[in-house]
C-alpha cells in the first residue's frame, strides 16, 4: 500500500509538475519517456558516478574534474549546485555568451572591450536574467569606461544594419540579413520591413560628443604644438587616448533619423524616405514623438512574454549548449516567416518555453533544470536519435581548459587584475585636462592594460590561463581557434571538428612534455603515489575512469611521461561521453 502510494505522488508529480525545479525536470522527461514510446523505443539508459562526473564538469565549468575532486563526489544533485555555484560556471558561460555576442578585446575602431568582458562576467556571477541582460545592453548609454553594457553596440559601431540583423539572430533565432539589402528571396520580410525595424535604432548615436564643448579641440591644437620636434609622437597618444575615452559612446540624438537608401527599388518606399519605428510581427508598436525612447520600447517589446521567438530562442541554444544538439536544427535559423521551426520534439519546446518564462529567464536554474534531468543523466548517444546526449567532442575551450586543469589543478586560481576605478580616474573630467596631462594619462591606460596578465602560469610557451581570459591576436587565440573556436567574426562559429594540425600539435608540441613533467599538477600527484595508483590517477585525471586490468597489463612497465603522452592523444580525452 506504501509503495502504490508513493508511486501514485509520483506520478502526479511527474505528470502535473510543480513549482520546483526538481517538478520541471521530471516533467521533462515525462515528455521525452512518452515520445520514446511512441516511437517503440526505452528511456536510454543511466550513466555511471564516473561518466557524470566528468560530464557535468565539462558541461558545467568547461574542464575536466581532477583526481581528488572526483573522489570527493557525494551526490549528483550536490555536485550540479555546487559547480553552478562555482567560479568556473561564470568563466565557462562567459564562453557562451563571447560567441553569441562576438565579444571581443579591441571593439570596432580600437576600442578597448576589456571592462565590457568584466561586465558580461559580472551578470553571469550575480545570475542577473536572460531578459534584464539583453535590456541593459539593448538600451545602454554613454561611454564604455563609464557603462560597459554600451560595448554591445560599439562591437558594430559605424554599422547600425549589421548589428540589427546580429540583434534577431542572437535574441530570437531570426536570419533577417538578407532583407538588409533587398527583399527576403525565402522567407517573408521584405526590405521595408528591415529597415522599420532598423529604425528603433535610427537615433544611435556611437560617436560621442557629448559635453564635448570644444574641449578635444582645444587638447589636440596643444599636442600639435608640443608635437613639434617631438619624436615621441605626442599628437599620436592624444589621439588614441581621445579615441579609446570620448570619441566612441552610445547616446541617442532626437534629431538622427534612417533613410532609405539612395538606390531602393520597391513600391512601398522612395530612395532616401525617413523611416518610421514598426515592428513587422508579433505585438504591433509604433514609433511615438519622443525618439530617444525607441531602444527602451524596443528592448521591452523583444523582451516581452508574448514575444513569439524571445524565450524559443534562449532555450534552444542552451538545450543544445547541455545536449550537444538543438531542439530546433540552425541555432539562428529557428523561423520560418511568423511561425517556429518543426522542432524535434515541439510538446517538448513549448514546455521549456513555459518553463523559462516561469523561472523568469533564470539561465543558472533553467540549466539546473536541464542538467538534473534523467535524460542528461543518459547513456550518450552516438546516432543522434534523441536518445540521450550527444556523444561528442569537447569544444576548443573545453578542452584548453582541460590542459590547463592538468598543469596547475584549478584552473581559477588565477584571475586577471580589474582595473575598474582607475580605468574611471584614467578618463576623468577632459576639460580639467590639458595636453600634457592627457598624455600623462595615455601611459597610464597602457600601463594598466599590460598588467592584465601579471603573474601569469605557463603552459609550454603559452598562458595557463582560462580560455575566457584569452583575446584575440596571441599564442593562446591562435590555439583555440585552431582547435575550433570562433573568431567571434559571427555569431556562434566555432566547430568541433578535428583535423591533421590538431594531431600534430599534441603529438610533437612542449604540450605533452609539459605536462608529464614533474611540475604538472597531475604529473606530482601521480609521482607521490604507488606505481599501481599512479597509474590510476593519470587515467582518472586524463580521462574521468580507472584503468582496466587489460591497460594495466600493457601500461605495466611503461615510463609515466609516455603513458601521459599516450592518454593526451587518444581519442577518449577529447570526447564528453
């Protein structure tokens, strides 16, 4: 009679949900065990304590466990809190949202984005929503040093059009590009369309002049005298340090309207019209007389509930993000004119969409969600049938991470020094400046930007440093890229796909020297042991598993600088199983 009643909660539990996140995951798998059934197939089996710790490390804070965390596990639940807790949850997110948002150090114009990478750090790690992120960015003002959000639009300044069609493809899965030039060939938006909603951006402003008042005039005419015979180059640090502090901002001026452009060809418009604010779908707003509004009606109309593709949107790339796979196939594809693309399992889509709406875009608790679920708790799946998670390779950041886990132990140990109140002092009040001062000032910003990696680990000639720590234009980058990350030249670009570079890297680089040196993290750990448990620390810490008796058997004389060797290329090393 016990157990019918327990199993009877159960199932209303499961069936009905609640208001837990433990309700939400249930309900989830309700909903695949019943697709699965449909199709005449079983729930995929459970993993092993072993294959879960090293995927939700993966998963959670990009690296994998070492040997002592992985023996430290008590439960799964308590460690899926604990990583999401965790400082490497923010760093590996930050990977996340660097690809979607194409974050880089040097913005358009050489503006330096560093204090915009911080600000995108600092949302994850005060779990700040989905929504109230994205309308921070979307409505942002001023100048970058001041309110790093505005790195958002300076990412494409110069180019308002692109950072529209960058704006739907990030925050609804929306492809409108083509319809920037002409009317969509495929799809329903035509070129008027485009620009209607371009114009809720008409009055941007990136060039900022605000409470100028003749002051950068005034400093570059006493650089250019100072200049004279002065092979330091001083007008040069002037113009740079102008550049990086006041030319570049974000305002909206009343006056800055969007026209058409000189060559339009359809119907519905003359070249060089003014175009008004409209949205083309979904709830209808217009633009009103006070036009430096127009962001902020923006940003709440994409933000909205009843937004169509808003919530479709973040829960496809972070089911994928999780699974391996999208629920709906081209992360910035999921449209088709009005409507949602057929997703793989649509009674599934619609009730994570009820449940980001619910958890109020909660991203770390709808990943909780998600990871807490049998189904990622899942044999992996290697035909990609919706049968369990995707078997597939670590991302270029993962597995960097990975390497740097193995040479130092904690990978977070090191972070990069902020700067954030001198960066202010730095670019205080320019009209108490003169041009000697504001040079004075442009050493100073150097200064500080070369003190970012201060005391530093290496790795071989590279950084032992988080891949969210590593910009474009260094060994690292070249690295990462190489091994599949994006150039964050578009949105989302990397890929997992191996090449003959990548094993050559590992097989003839300092890599592998490295780390089986005697200073490696991993390495120390498995010289003080017995030779039969170093051994399966080098397995554990390389590859989330013991040894078999078969691998003991041929590993049984083996040096441990080649068995390190051996692990860091096999395929196994590079796989989330």
């Amino acid at each position: 009679m016990k157990k019918l009643f327990t199993g009877l909660v159960l199932f209303f539990i499961t069936t009905f949900g609640g208001l837990g996140s433990e309700n939400y995951s249930n309900k989830i798998d309700v909903i695949i065990a019943n697709q699965l059934k449909r199709q005449r197939q079983e729930m995929p089996k459970p993993i092993s304590d072993e294959k879960f710790i090293r995927r939700a490390y993966i998963d959670i804070v990009g690296r994998i466990p070492t040997y002592d965390e992985g023996q430290s596990f008590t439960s799964r639940k308590e460690l899926i809190d604990k990583l999401l807790d965790s400082s490497g949850y923010t760093e590996n997110m930050f990977n996340f949202w660097a690809d979607l948002l194409r974050i880089k150090k040097r913005l358009s114009n050489n503006v330096n984005g560093v204090n915009y990478i911080f600000w995108i750090k600092d949302q994850i790690s005060d779990n700040v929503s989905y929504d109230v992120m994205v309308k921070r960015m979307l409505t942002a003002k001023g100048r970058i040093w001041e309110n790093p959000e505005v790195g958002y639009f300076l990412r494409d300044e110069g180019m308002l059009l692109d950072n529209v069609s960058n704006t739907f493809q990030a925050f609804a899965g929306m492809d409108i590009s083509c319809a920037q030039c002409h009317d969509h060939p495929f799809d329903d938006w035509s070129q008027f369309d485009y620009y209607n909603l371009t114009a809720f951006f008409g009055p941007l402003d990136t060039r900022n002049r605000k409470g100028d008042n003749g002051h950068l005039k005034r400093i570059r005419e006493e650089a250019t005298a100072m200049d004279k015979g002065d092979s330091r180059g001083t007008i040069n640090k002037v113009n740079q340090f102008i550049r990086y502090g006041y030319q570049y901002g974000v305002n909206d001026n009343q006056k800055k309207t969007l026209k058409l452009p000189h060559d339009y060809q359809y119907r519905d418009g003359e070249p060089n019209e003014t175009v008004k604010a409209r949205t083309v779908f979904g709830k209808h707003i217009r633009e009103h007389r006070d036009r430096t509004k127009l962001r902020e009606d923006f940003a709440n109309w994409l933000t909205a509930d009843e937004h169509p593709f808003f919530a479709a949107n973040i829960v496809n790339r972070l089911w994928n993000r999780a699974f391996g796979f999208p629920l709906i196939d081209g992360l910035n594809t999921i449209t088709q004119g009005e409507k949602l693309v057929k997703s793989k399992n649509d009674e599934l889509l619609r009730y994570l969409i009820t449940v980001i709406k619910k958890v109020n875009y909660d991203t770390k608790n709808f990943n909780r969600i998600l990871l807490n679920t049998r189904f990622y708790q899942s044999e992996a799946d290697a035909e990609g049938k919706f049968r369990g998670p995707a078997l597939r390779r670590m991302t270029a950041p993962q597995f960097w991470d990975s390497l740097v886990t193995l040479h130092v132990g904690d990978p977070d140990g090191w972070q990069p020094k902020r700067y954030d109140e001198q960066y202010l002092n730095v670019f205080s009040d320019l009209a108490e400046m003169d041009a000697a001062t504001v040079v004075k000032k442009h050493n100073e910003y150097n200064s500080l930007n070369r003190k970012y990696y201060d005391s530093a680990p290496k790795l071989g000639s590279l950084l032992a440093i988080r891949s969210s720590h590593v910009f474009e234009n260094s060994k690292n980058a070249n690295f990462l890229i190489e091994f599949g990350r994006s150039d964050r030249e578009l949105i989302q670009n990397g890929d997992t796909d191996g090449n003959i570079t990548q094993i050559l890297v590992l097989m003839n680089s300092p890599l592998a020297s490295t780390l089986g040196s005697k200073i490696s993290f991993a390495m120390k750990k498995a010289q003080s042991a017995p030779k039969e448990k170093s051994l399966e620390i080098l397995f554990y810490s390389f590859l989330g598993r013991m040894p078999t008796a078969g691998e003991k058997k041929a590993l049984a004389g083996a040096l441990l600088y080649d068995i390190v060797w051996v692990l860091l290329n096999s395929h196994e090393m590079k796989l989330i199983t």
